[in-house]
C-alpha cells in the first residue's frame, strides 16, 4: 500500500483531491454536500 501523502498526491495528479486538499482530508466537503443534499430533500 501507499502511506498517506503518497496516495494524496496520486489523488490530486488524477484530479480525485483538490490541489489545496484540506476540504476533501478534514471532511468539509463531504459535510458540505451533505448539507445541500438535506436541505434539498426536506424542502
């Protein structure tokens, strides 16, 4: 397996990860579109 910043830095090169991917390691993102999705399916 690839330790961690390894396999960051092969998600960024194939366009997975942000090129400032403290979104996308800290869960924001997720969090984010989570967010969205619940306010869409409760309106």
């Amino acid at each position: 397996g690839l330790d961690f910043d390894s396999a960051l830095r092969t998600a960024q090169e194939k366009g997975y990860a942000e090129a400032d991917p403290t979104g996308d390691v800290e869960g924001f993102d997720a969090a984010n579109k989570a967010a969205i999705l619940a306010t869409l399916a409760f309106q």
